[in-house]
C-alpha cells in the first residue's frame, strides 16, 4: 500500500504467507459422538437444545481460527522538500505503478512503485528532474513486538522477526541502489543524500513451507531473491513487470466513452455517483472493472496464496473476520471474474487451497460425521482449518462443495482434460464421497437431505437449506460428467446419479417464492445480505427460464431481497438480475455499491472495513450484464454453450465496446454496440467447439474451428 504522502511516505507491505499460529488440527477428537442426538434433536424440533448440544461440541478447537498478519512498514522522510506544489497521486492500471508527482524547490519530484510478480520485489523509485535533488531517510520496521532492524551491508537493511513464539518467522530485506549523492546506512535505517535518483528494492519471506510445515529460512529466501536480481537496472525491473502484467491486463478491454467527470479525482467522482448516480459517469463502471481484473492480477497469482479477505492488503493485527477465508459467498466471489474476464491462471492459489483442503477435510469428515471424503465448512486459514468454527452458523458442511463447483467450471472455460483427470476430478469424487455417506433419509418426505446445517447466515440450525440441496445436486452432476468424459469409475457415477434424484428439490412455497428452507417459512420482507438459495441462479445455472415456475420463484425471492447492504451483497445482487435479464435493477445494485460501499480509493467495504470480494463481485457481475454462457445439453459428450450476448446491457451504456471476454467452451467474445444494439461481434475459438449465439430472439449456431475467428453484424450475419 503506497499512500503518496509528502514528506513522510509511508509503504505498508505483506507477505500472503505471514499469519499467527502453526500447523495445527482444528478437528475436535470426539465431535462424531455427538453427530446421533444432534440430528435427533433437530428431527424432533428441539432445535434450542440441538444448538446448545453444538456449541458445547461440535464446534473447532479453538473455536476460532487465525489471522492473517500485516508484515512491515517503509517510512520515509523527504529532507528539506519546503513548500509541495502540483501534488498528483495514482495508480496506473495500464501498468500496475503506483505514482507521486509534485514540484518543490524548483524541482519536480516523482516517486513510482511497483511489486513484480517475476522478480518477487517491490520496486520504488524516487527521481528529481534535476540531478542532486533527492534527499531522504528512510525506516523500516514492523507492528510485531518481536522484530527488529539492522543493516547486513551498506546498501542492505534486514527486517527479521516471529510472529509470536513457535509461530511464522519472517524476514525482509531492503536495498539501496543510488545515482548521485551519498548513501549511509546503520542500523536505524538508510539515509540518502543529494543523489539524482534513488531506486530501493524490497523483498520478504517468511518460514511457511506449507499447512503443515514452517521450517523455511526466511533470510536463505531473501538473500535468494535479491541475487537472483544481479544488479539488474530499474529500466530491465520495469520492463519485466511490464511484460507480466500487460499479458493478463491486456486480454480485455472496456469501454463506454467517457464524461468530464472522469477527470476528477476518485473521492469527487464518488461522490458525485451518490449525488447524481452512476449514469453520468460510464467510466467509473469500467474502471471499477478493470480494477477488480487489476487486484486479482496482483494478489493471486501462482504459487502464492488465494486472495483472503482483504485480497493481500491487510494492515492490522487484529484485521476483521481475521482476513482469513470465507467460504459461504466471500473467497468464492473472489473468484468470480477470473475465467469470464480472462484471468484463468489467477485461478491457480485457489486451486492449490483446495488440494490442500481436501487433505484435511478428510480429517474432519471422519471425525465428525464418520464420513469419507473430505468436507469443508463455512471458513479456512492458512493451516487449513475445516471443522466448524466461531458459533452454529459455522455448522455449515457445503464450504467443499461450493469450492468443487470452481474446479469444474475452469474445466468448462478451458477444456483442460489434465487439470480435469489430475486435479478437479479428485477433489471433486472426494466431496461426492462424503455427501453419499452424510446425506440422510427424511422420514417424512422420502428426500435425502444435508443435516445438521445453516442458511448462511441466517438461523436456526436445520436440515436441508436449499442452497446445501444445490450445491450437492451440482456437485453430484458436475461429477458424473467429468467421470463420463474421463471414461472412467462408471458405478460410482451411476450411484451419483441415483442418489442425486433423491435429493430434495428445490420448494416454491406459498408466495409462489423459492423457499429458503424445507419449511415454507421466508418472510416477504427478509432482506438478508446472503443470497443462498439463489446460488443455482448465480453461480450456478440450474435455474433458468427452461422452467419457467422455478424461474419466477427466483425472481420473487430475488425482488423481496431488495437492495444490498455490504458491498459483496450488491455484487451478488448484480450478478442475479443479470440472470433474470434486468438490466435497470443490475443497474441499480451496481450504482449502490458504487456510490454506497467504494472507498476513495476503490476499494470495496463490508460494514466499515475494507473486504475485497465486492471488487470481484463487481467486475464478474458487469461481465454477467454483457455476456452470458451455458450449456445447452450437458451429459453428452459433446456440449454446445450458448452464448447471450448483451443479455441485460444497462440502458445508460448505449454505446460501446469490450473485447476478450470468455464463454464457456473456449471461446473468446468482442462485441460493438450503439444506441443499445449491437454492431459487431467476433469469436476466438480456441477448442473448436460448436457453438450458439444469442441475440434479442436472434440465435445462430456455428461450428467452430480451435485457432479460428469469427465475425459477425449485429444481425450475426457474417461479415468479413
Ligand atoms: C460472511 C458475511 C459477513 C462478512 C463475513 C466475512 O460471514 O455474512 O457479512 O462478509 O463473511
């Protein structure tokens, strides 16, 4: 986090690996003993005792799980700057650099900023426009109590520090190349003199090796990165990141034409969104796209951790809900825009997270449902916790499900036959697994259902919410297909296939609304934040217009959900209405969050904090508002999308253009569009898999050639 101030500068920095605690087992060892009564109290109604029963067993040990840490802090001080005229602050999101420019003492300063994936440093530059004007000292230090700072050579400083005893320790170094002046460094930190230009490059590490493993030398790490720069010049860094970063921006564009509004800083334009609406200022939505396609570039990417709570951009030691992940909307709404804006490979933290958790979710399965598999519940961390957790909202046992559906749609997106044999299957088997053995008979319906568990977040503890039914149907589904286009464990499938038609199905209750529960008990009036029972809506698709009774369900519970309240929870709201193609209620939930819930800098709130997924949220929900794509005969081998285009385009955009957008299966999409119709269309097939388009009653059915393009009118008629 570069805040741009003069002359102190403060740059907050993270590592997405430092967090409290240890490897350790959240499984409470005799939890299953508890499982019999528990399911036989909420059979019975006694639902206050069955909670109680819970809390005082079923939940994790402890009953919380860690957090994530902020690691350290550069501050620097500009030496005799005087009187700061011309102050200009950014972040380009053409390049990932964060600026400062502002003239003092005849001298107009610049300060640039950048973290490079390739090269794994920040990189900060400070630069005069006249040599032997940078003057600064600068500190580094951290809020743990046990760290310290000393100079390892006379352009290094090293961090170092833990945690907290037995935890993650952490280092990082800082160094210092000059042109010009004079550089002293000691222990309190680097002071620079009259140089012309001064480049510092950062890096951290910490001991973390893996859930179960914190043995690393974080120094050793360091001292690895920083050789590996060999001297390279800040031109070389740059280029590098460059290159990086623009081969994943660069795969979308979006655009609405602009207004004068765009000219005014962040804090004015927002404020004039809440004040006039969004309408008048297109390219806030599509930088409020591009951000969200910006933040997951640059908090997850290979190798690393998944984007958590706050993304990587935490600075509290007690951050809220611990900036850990939360599995009932938020992490998988982090997610939400990667394969449909092109960012496939930002997919991969998240991907390695689930293998990780299916390996201690087995754990949990068995201990506390007797079940094989692998089970997650409504939050994780860093140790990979998957038992529930903080109170009987945490008994919740879809987490892995929701999870699962992710590893099948980058499948969808990308035809990946080797992710989908090696990676999605098993992870995907395993979840089928536990959820034969855990799903119950309901005496009084014949139905399997998911007990004990919870409408996230709304209470009681119960059997069978609608969204578990959803999740394991599409989890069940999505398995039987992958297991049929992988040509194996045939038995397996076919029982999947069985058990899934036992399940209870979605209820439409007496207000003619989707029910939230078995029970038809939802209230007209309930606008709760979590959208649960609309999953099969978005991000699923079980709910379409092919059944039109479900489908007015959903709208109904939908429209009596009203307007958002968290950021995340207009982001939901988008993505629905989109679903149910309208556009002004899109529309209206995207402007609220927007105007509502969007810091000065963009980032998106939950309450009064900073929480990343209503960023996600928003560019995967503007991407619903302008391209759509199912499936239209899943279960055969071969499987042709349908591809909606402009299927709820906000009327405030009639004019304008995005390129890059992805459907499922393998197929890239630009479109043109003015006075709110469509112009021009062009498809990528990368598969060269058949396809239909969609357009205002218009449909076209194209085969497709892998490698070839497309183009079509507004008409889809081909033209050159
Ligand atoms: C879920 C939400 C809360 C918050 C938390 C991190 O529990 O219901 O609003 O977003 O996650």
């Amino acid at each position: 986090m570069v805040f741009g101030g003069v002359p102190e500068e403060r740059i907050q920095f993270n590592e997405d690996t430092l967090w409290k605690g240890q490897p350790h087992c959240y499984d409470r060892p005799d939890a299953g003993k508890f499982l019999g009564e528990l399911r036989q109290l909420l059979r019975e109604g006694q639902v206050e005792d069955a909670e109680r029963l819970a809390r005082a067993h079923f939940l994790s040990d402890p009953i919380r799980q860690k957090a994530y840490q902020p690691f350290g802090d550069l501050r620097l001080h500009f030496i005799g700057l005087g009187n700061v005229t011309d102050y200009h602050r950014e972040l380009d999101l053409d390049s990932a650099v964060a600026r400062v420019t502002y003239h003092a003492n005849d001298v107009t300063f610049q300060h640039e900023a950048f973290a490079s994936y390739p090269d794994q440093v920040i990189v900060l530059r400070i630069t005069g426009n006249q040599p032997g004007h940078v003057s600064l000292t600068l500190k580094m230090d951290s809020p743990h109590k046990i760290s310290q700072t000393k100079a390892i050579a006379p352009d290094t400083l090293a961090l170092t520090g833990q945690v907290e005893e037995g935890g993650v320790r952490f280092e990082s170094r800082l160094r210092v190349l000059n042109t010009g002046g004079r550089v002293t460094t000691d222990d309190q930190g680097i002071t620079v003199e009259k140089a012309d230009a001064v480049t510092f490059l950062l890096t951290a590490a910490t001991s973390f090796k893996s859930f179960q493993d914190i043995s690393a030398d974080p120094a050793q790490r360091c001292a690895a990165v920083l050789d590996a720069l060999n001297r390279r010049s800040f031109d070389a860094l740059r280029a590098a990141h460059f290159a990086d970063y623009r081969r994943l921006f660069e795969r979308v564009s979006f655009n609405l034409g602009s207004t004068a509004r765009a000219a005014l800083p962040l804090d004015q334009r927002l404020q004039k969104a809440e004040d006039l609406g969004l309408a008048g200022d297109p390219a806030l939505a599509t930088l409020c796209f591009q951000f969200g396609r910006y933040l997951l570039i640059a908090s997850s990417r290979s190798g690393g951790q998944a984007a958590n709570l706050q993304g990587i951009w935490n600075d509290l030691l007690t951050p809220p809900w611990e900036s850990k992940w939360t599995t009932n909307i938020n992490l998988e709404m982090n997610y939400w825009p990667a394969e449909v804006t092109n960012l496939t490979e930002c997919n991969g933290p998240l991907f390695d997270l689930i293998d990780d958790l299916v390996v201690t979710g087995h754990h949990t399965a068995r201990t506390y449902y007797g079940c094989s598999g692998w089970v997650l519940h409504h939050n994780t961390d860093l140790w990979r916790a998957t038992a529930p957790i903080n109170n009987i909202e945490g008994i919740w046992p879809t987490g892995g499900a929701w999870l699962c559906d992710h590893l099948w749609q980058h499948y969808l997106f990308t035809g990946d036959k080797e992710f989908l044999a090696h990676r999605a299957y098993p992870a995907m088997k395993g979840a089928s697994e536990f959820f034969l053995d855990f799903l119950t008979k309901d005496p009084k319906t014949g139905w399997l259902v998911s007990t004990p568990s919870y409408s996230p977040e709304q209470g009681p503890l119960t059997i069978g919410p609608t969204l578990d039914h959803q999740l394991i149907r599409a989890l069940m589904e999505h398995t039987v297909q992958a297991a049929g286009l992988l040509d194996i464990d045939h038995d397996f499938a076919a029982k999947l296939s069985e058990v899934c038609r036992q399940i209870a199905p979605n209820q439409i209750g007496r207000y003619d609304q989707l029910q939230e529960w078995l029970q038809d008990i939802d209230r007209p009036n309930n606008n709760h934040r979590h959208m649960s029972p609309l999953w099969a809506l978005y991000p699923g698709s079980d709910i379409t217009p092919a059944d039109p009774l479900l489908f007015a369900a959903a709208k109904k519970l939908l429209t009596w959900r009203g307007d958002g309240s968290t950021g995340w929870s207009y982001a939901w709201r988008i993505t629905l209405w989109a679903r149910v193609y309208d556009s002004d209620e899109a529309f209206r939930q995207l402007s609220g969050l927007i105007s509502h819930q969007m810091l000065p800098n963009l980032f998106d709130q939950c309450g009064k904090w900073f929480q990343i997924d209503g960023n996600f949220g928003a560019t995967a929900g503007i991407a619903e508002l302008l391209l759509q794509s199912q499936l239209v005969a899943p279960g055969r081998r071969e499987w042709t999308p349908e591809i909606d285009l402009l299927p709820a385009l906000p009327k405030d955009w009639p004019t304008g253009s995005v390129t890059g957008l992805c459907a499922r299966t393998g197929i890239e999409v630009d479109m043109a569009w003015a006075d709110g119709t469509l112009t021009r269309v062009v498809l990528r097939s990368k598969l060269g898999t058949p396809c239909r388009l969609k357009y205002f009653g218009r449909t076209l059915d194209l085969e497709t050639e892998a490698g070839r393009e497309y183009r079509f009118d507004g008409c889809l008629q081909p033209t050159p």
